[in-house]
C-alpha cells in the first residue's frame, strides 16, 4: 500500500537517548519532531561514560553523533577500569577497557555537541506531553500543557526516569507507573583538575577507578578534556526514605559518616566535595518493570530511561538508550522501505509490526541490565561474599562488563530490519515475570 504522506514520528524528551533517535531518523530520511519540555535540550547529571558498545552504536546510528561524542570525550590515562579497596588503597583488579574505551565527559557537553546535528525547525522546546492517546484513524494525538496539539504516525517517550509518556502509557495506577527507590543515594561533582592533583596525585585523577567497601563506593574519571575530575560518591542508605524525592539538600558530613574509617586517599576525595549539595536518590524498575516498551496500541513506544530506569553502577544507562534508539530507526526506516515496496499493509500495521520487532529485541537485554546493575552496586559495597576476594570479584565483574560491551549492535539492527519486512515478531502485550 503506497503512502500518501511521509512517516512521521514524535519524539517526546531531548535527552541523549531523544536526540540521538532524532539524527538517525534525519539520517534515514523519515520526518521526525523533537518535543522538550525544557527551554533547551537537557540532561539530568554530571559526568557520563559511554562504554565500547555505545561508541559503535553511535557510529550506527550516524557517524556524526560518534564524532560529536569525541570532541568532548576524555582520552583515558590508561585504558584500565581499576578497583580500588577502599579500606587499604590496593588495587583489587584491572580490566582493560580497549584502546580508548570507556570514555567520559560532561552529559552537558555530549548534548550540546548533539543538538548542533538536530535542525531548529525540528525541535520544538517548552513542550509538555500532558496527554497521548492513539486514534481510530491509526495516527497518535499528543496534547501539550500550553493547549496546542499534534498528530503522528508513531510517538516515542524518551521522558527520561520519570516518564510522562510512560504514565500515560500505562496508566497512573500501574505498578510501573513509577520507578522505585533502590535504597542507595550519592552525591555528584565536578572538581577542579588541579585541586584533584593537588589531594590526590597526578595518577589517580588520570583515568577511571572505582573505590569499594562497606556499603557504599566511590567512581572518579576525567572530563571536560582533563579540566575537571567527575566525582561519583554511592550510599546504602541507613534511614531509607519512604517517599524519596529525586534530589534534595544534602552535605559534605552525610558522605563523611559514610566513609568513616576508610583509607586516607578516600577521605581525601570526599575533602574535594562542596559542603552543600544536592543529594541523588537513585531510581529504578527493578520491582516494577515495564510490561512492555510499546502500547496496547501498538503506536507509542518508550526507549531509554523511561522504559528501563537503571542505576548508573555499570555505566551502561545511555549506551543502552543509544542502542534502543537504533533498534527504533532501524525498525521505522524497514516501514518506509515496506511502504516505497507497495506493501498491502497499512501504516498503522506496519507501525505495530516495528514496535513489536523494538520490544522484542530489546526487551530481556534492557531488563538484564537493572538486575545486574543492582547486583553490580552489592559487589561494589561488600554486601556479597563474592565482593571481599579479588579473585570473585574479578570474574563478577568481567563477564557482567563484557556482556554489556561485546554485544553485537550490527546484528541487533539488520536483524530487527529483517524481522519488521518478514513480519516475525513474538511480541504480545503482557506482564513479565
């Protein structure tokens, strides 16, 4: 069945995961308009690594947004994850990242490198989804809080953690509705490189290290090309809040109290903090998970943070944005070929198909990722046998770490094309377990 019109998708969210799903889109020649909240495009956060997988992801999605992400990127000091005990200042184990791998920069910076890709004309700020709904004519009704409305072929929700689209998606009432508390909190800063050096050494503020022990962790990497040293501190927290606001005023003597006891190296990372800063709860939906990353419907889809909030523990939370967004692209620009065949299928049906084939694929991989970053952050805090001994952790860490980062995102997209022209998706609408 020939269109009469181009495809065209809403994107709900200019966070990484939006932007990117945006260029691609631009890339492959199907209409597509950003919608922020916000008076710019925005990202919640400090710094940010993007692991292996996530480079060539990027490069996938459109090399632009791969060089995009290498002007801002910090070259590593050397090209090992290194784990620190943080009661004894040893070394627990190297992981060797690949040459150049596991970059980290400002989010801010990445974003803004970002959105010089994304035309004006194709973003519209100060928009918020207030209501979503999927007609009988086979397009989707997005309404905005300031009265004005639009109608797509697809919607995607790349809200963030707590999605709007999602709520709506769902239902107010739904278990997923909202993410959940994980019990741990931190505190995030950007320090001044020469401060760092100056308290810490030249080496250790130079590349990526994690410092681990009693039910809390500390991650330090360099951004803003050596500028400033990105500061990660994690928490258990001892009085879990019973309804956790996403950030609230905290200070330096919260941290102190939780790294009492620790080597001096430790306590000199927490000297570098502000006294007064803003205290992250950590989210995710591991107790609640999305049923499905797609509607009832079949027209609206959730991609990122809003359909699978993780903790930042294995650095993975934008990579696997990344690769949702590909998967998206990928699947919509099998639509737009299907429709330039003469497919007898309609539109709408062709929709329903590439979302299904997008929940399908991504699905376990992304619902893997929130239980084994939870497991990851017990690891990191001693809160697992295998946490204590260098030889467990090692093989804990490595293959978690090398199952995000060898996966084969060439695949994951010829596959998910394939599967959208052949019509081969298992998707059905319902509660995992």
């Amino acid at each position: 069945m020939t269109a009469t019109t181009p495809l065209n998708v809403a994107i709900i969210g200019g966070g990484i995961a939006g932007a990117a799903l945006g260029i691609g889109l631009q890339a492959r020649g199907i209409n597509f308009r950003i919608y922020e909240r916000s008076p710019s495009f925005r990202e919640v956060g400090a710094g940010i690594g993007l692991s292996p997988n996530a480079e060539r992801t990027m490069k996938l999605i459109d090399p632009d947004v791969h060089k995009a992400f290498k002007v801002v990127a910090m070259p590593n000091g050397e090209d090992y994850f290194q784990w620190i005990n943080g009661m004894t200042n040893e070394v627990m184990y190297k992981l060797y990242m690949g040459e150049n791998g596991f970059q980290g920069c400002r989010r801010t910076d990445f974003l803004d490198e970002m959105s010089k890709l994304v035309p004006k004309d194709k973003v519209g700020f100060g928009m918020e989804a207030t209501d979503v709904v999927e007609l009988e004519s086979g397009k989707v009704r997005v309404r905005f809080a300031d009265g004005t409305e639009t109608e797509a072929d697809v919607v995607i929700g790349c809200d963030g953690i707590h999605s709007r689209v999602r709520k709506l998606m769902l239902g107010p009432d739904s278990p997923a509705a909202r993410a959940g508390y994980t019990g741990k909190y931190c505190f995030r800063a950007l320090v001044p490189m020469d401060k760092a050096v100056a308290a810490l050494g030249p080496h250790r503020p130079s590349t990526r290290f994690m410092f681990n022990g009693p039910n809390a962790h500390i991650m330090t990497y360099p951004v803003a090309h050596g500028k400033q040293l990105n500061v990660l501190t994690v928490i258990t927290d001892p009085n879990p809040w019973t309804e956790p606001k996403h950030t609230t005023t905290g200070d330096k003597k919260d941290a102190l109290a939780a790294y009492d006891g620790w080597h001096p190296q430790v306590k000199a990372i927490i000297d570098l903090l502000p006294d007064e800063m803003d205290k992250w709860a950590i989210f995710d939906m591991l107790e609640n998970p999305a049923p499905s990353y797609c509607s009832k419907g079949g027209l609206v889809a959730l991609a990122g943070d809003a359909a699978h909030s993780s903790g930042p523990h294995l650095g993975s939370g934008a990579g696997f944005g990344l690769e949702d967004a590909l998967v998206l692209m990928s699947g919509l620009k099998a639509v737009a070929e299907e429709e330039e065949n003469g497919s007898e299928k309609s539109r709408p049906e062709l929709v329903r198909r590439a979302l299904g084939v997008y929940n399908e694929m991504r699905y376990d991989r992304t619902q893997w990722l929130i239980d084994h970053t939870r497991q990851s952050a017990e690891l990191f805090q001693w809160q697992r046998e295998d946490g204590k001994e260098n030889d467990s952790y090692a093989r804990e860490i490595t293959w978690r770490f090398l199952r995000i980062w060898d996966y084969d995102v060439v695949r994951m997209a010829s596959e998910t094309a394939v599967k959208v022209k052949e019509g081969k998706t298992t998707f059905r609408y319902r509660w995992y377990n």
